[in-house]
C-alpha cells in the first residue's frame, strides 16, 4: 500500500467527512491498492459540485485544526482548493476538486477512507490523463492497470464514454505519442522500486499493440462501453477465453451497477 503513513493518517481522520458526493480519487485511491509502483504525493477529493467542494473543504479544515494540523492554503479558486497540512515531520498536499458525477460505477465504500471512486472510474480517468500529458508517473499507473485490472484495449473503449469527444482509434493515437520517458524523469518520482526503463518500453509498446488490435476488432456502436463478464463477476476483456456471457455496461450520472439481462 504505498501511500505514506502520514497520509493514512489523514485518509482515516477525514473519512467521516465523506460522502457519495465527496470521496477519495485521484492517485491516492488508485496507489493505495496492493502491488503498485510509486507513492503519490497528494490526496485528491472530488465532489460533483462547486458548492460541495467549498463545503467539503470547510470541514475537512475544521477536523484538521481541530486535531492539531496546520493547513497552508495554496490555491482557492471556484470548483478547485490545493493546501498543505502539516504535523510533526509529517506534511503532504490535499485537493478538494469539483469532478463529473458521469461513471461507469457508483462509488464504493471504504474502510480507510469512508467512500472512494470505484477502481474502473479511477482506471478511466487515468487513460484521459495520460492522454493528455506527457508524464511519466501516468505511464506507470497505466501498465499497472493493464497488467492488475484491466487490459489497455478494453480501458480506451470504455473511456471514450467519460469524453465523447474522442472515438477509440483517436485515443489510441494520442496514447502513441506518451512512453517516452528518460532516467532523470523517473528519477523524480518516489517509486516503490526501481524500474528498468527499457522493459518499462518493451511493456508500453506490447499494451499499445494489443490496445490497436482490440479496438480495431470491436463493433464501433459499443463504443464507450465497458462488457461485464455474468459468470465471473468483474469486467473483462470480452475477447479472452471463457467468456461466454458478456454485458455491454454503459455509464450515467451517479454511475451503476451491471444489469444482467435475463434470457
């Protein structure tokens, strides 16, 4: 679980103050999962309003101070709220962010942190990072979701649904343009183990080349969705074996839970 203890600390204190309206995103809630690679600096709230990230911010402040931490406000502006807090030799940056209540799940409950975006949200969002920028923490997100949850073709179809504005094939082709990454760019991150930039390559180019072919082979009107597999009770890729009772699963406001369609 790479997240700092400092950080643990504060996800468990500021639970209570979390709702279906404001929970834990981010890299936080995505590196918090077992066997990942670096350690985020920050913890990321959304929330589904501008109002309600004001409102969020303004009690998560009051339960900081209220237990001795120092909160240095960096960056206030409508929809958005960046701070420091700090104790002891502890200190790490929280943001309060106003994000689309659009998803493909409702958000799940968490015994650390009260509620957080369900792992195929988080999994989305971060295809839509990598896409549009270039750094090298995103990258190492990707092939650990590709590798522990998800498949990269399956994840860029699903996302075009969070933004139509892309289609797959365009989404792959600005996913082409990231991998690049040099020794000092992972030399910056705090990673939870070294990592060879050349198999880090190899890994990037292998995802791309399955990713094409997923896309290329999919019926173009199930774009934006994700296929629930029934028998096994997760998404999937539904090109793998035994996948014999597939469900197309689409988002909406609030997100949902797969409907198996009775025969």
């Amino acid at each position: 679980m790479p997240l700092t203890d400092f950080q643990l600390e504060l996800g468990r204190l500021l639970s209570g103050n979390r709702s279906e309206d404001s929970y834990l995103a981010g890299a936080a809630a995505l590196l918090a999962e077992p066997n990942t690679r670096r350690y985020s600096r920050d913890l990321d709230y959304f929330q589904d309003s501008t109002a309600r990230v004001a409102s969020a911010y303004e009690a998560d402040v009051s339960t900081l101070s209220g237990r001795g931490y120092s909160v240095e406000l960096l960056v206030a502006q409508p929809g958005f709220v960046r701070a420091v807090v700090k104790r002891g030799g502890g200190a790490t940056k929280i943001e309060w962010a106003q994000d689309s209540s659009w998803r493909f799940m409702p958000v799940i409950r968490s015994e650390l942190f009260g509620y957080q975006l369900h792992p195929i949200d988080l999994a989305t969002n971060k295809i839509l990072a990598l896409a549009g920028r270039d750094e090298p923490r995103d990258l190492l997100d990707t092939l650990h979701l590709h590798d522990h949850l998800l498949a990269l073709g399956p994840l860029i179809w699903a996302a075009v649904g969070k933004d139509p504005g892309f289609s797959p094939l365009s989404l792959l082709e600005l996913l082409r343009r990231r991998g690049r990454v040099r020794p000092e760019e992972l030399a910056r991150l705090d990673l939870t183990a070294p990592v060879d930039i050349h198999e880090l390559k190899a890994d990037w180019l292998e995802a791309m080349e399955s990713a094409e072919g997923f896309v290329r082979t999919r019926p173009p009107e199930e774009a934006g969705c994700l296929y629930y597999a029934v028998e096994h009770d997760r998404f999937v890729d539904p090109n793998g074996p035994d996948m014999s009772k597939i469900e197309p699963h689409y988002g909406r406001p609030g997100g949902v839970l797969p409907r198996i369609q009775e025969e």
